[in-house]
C-alpha cells in the first residue's frame, strides 16, 4: 500500500530487519494499527530454532508448560480454548452455577515484556541457569529501530521491552512470562485461558 511505513533495524544483533505489518480490520492511515515484525534471516533463524527445541524439551520433561495454555503449542490452539471454556461452562450449568466470562485482548502484547521479569521466571520459576540464562540475557537486550516513511528516516529507538514478532523464540517467551497467571487462577478459582485472557468464574447460586 502506498505510503505504508516501513521499520529497519539499525542495531539489532538478530541479524534481520523489521517490516509494519498492518492489523487486520483496522484504520491502515493510523500508525499505531501496525505492529513490527522482524525478518530473521537464516543464521539467527535456525539458531533460535534450536533454542527453541531445546527449551520445550527441557519444559516438556520437567511438566513446566501452563496447562491452560492453548496457544503457540503442539496440539494446542484457538480452538481447543474455546473447546474447554464450552465444556466448563456446560459443567458448571449441570451443577446450577451461574457462569461469568471476561474476554480481554491484550494490546500489544509482546511488547508489554518486562526483560528483566521475563529473565526472573526464568530462573526461578522454570529453573533456567547458568550458561542457558546468561545466552537470553544477551539475546533480549541490545535492540533498536528506525521508521522510514515517506522517504524520511526516523531517529533510532532503543527497544527497553518485549519480545520480537515474527522471532522463533517470541510466542515461547511470552507463554513463560504469562504463566503465573496460574496463581491466580488457583488463588481466586477461576479458569483462564490464555492466550486471549478468557477469564471465567462460577457461583453457586
């Protein structure tokens, strides 16, 4: 689309650019209805990729994934949320609860990730040490981006949170950064289901 801004990476040790890709169903002449995407290239791509591999295994083994995650995971999805929100609510009207649902969409949400929070999970939550936490603390920081539009460059941006769009590790981290969630679901029963924030509670009536 003409006139479309276009987002480059001056210091970004990924080794990819950054492109605005435009939300659907939105005012494409308001810019804040576009959000950076970043285009690894192969090296860092394969690289996080390993990562990545690595990470789920060590989650997977040690039964540290969000059960009520249902984003961004094998054999997890849109659907199956909506799958398990249509079951409690069933349950809950077998039992006479009247059900109560909250759906939130979090705006911008991968930019919303505290680096320094995300690190702390890391290590205290999922047990992620040493040489393995000191590699994501090199990997988050150290980002910023320029916009050229119109054929006039911005001043660069030093990226100071979230995790990149499009980055094989993004969705992954997210999921961790989120996953105490959980706690309040256990402290205040209630369901959630992310990714969406579908926040359900029942009462006895």
């Amino acid at each position: 689309m003409a006139g479309t801004p276009t987002m480059n990476t001056l210091q970004d040790h990924t080794g990819g650019g950054l492109s605005a890709s435009e939300k659907s169903g939105l005012d494409a002449s308001d810019l804040k209805n576009y959000r950076p995407v970043s285009n690894l290239s192969f090296l860092p791509k394969l690289l996080e990729k390993v990562v990545q591999v690595r990470l789920q295994a060590f989650l997977d083994e040690n039964d540290l994934m969000p059960c009520a995650q249902s984003a961004y995971r094998k054999y997890h999805s849109t659907e199956t949320a909506v799958a398990n929100v249509y079951n409690d609510l069933l349950l809950a009207a077998d039992q006479g609860q009247v059900s109560a649902l909250c759906l939130s969409d979090l705006t911008a949400a991968f930019d919303t990730v505290d680096h320094e929070l995300l690190l702390l999970h890391l290590e205290r939550q999922f047990g992620v040490c040493g040489v393995a936490l000191q590699w994501f603390r090199s990997y988050l920081p150290g980002r910023s981006f320029q916009v050229l539009y119109g054929g006039s460059m911005s001043s660069s941006v030093i990226i100071l949170c979230s995790v990149p769009q499009g980055s094989v590790l993004g969705p992954r981290l997210f999921i961790l950064y989120t996953a105490d969630l959980t706690d309040v679901e256990n402290e205040h029963r209630v369901a959630i289901h992310s990714l969406l924030m579908i926040v359900m509670a029942t009462i006895q009536h």
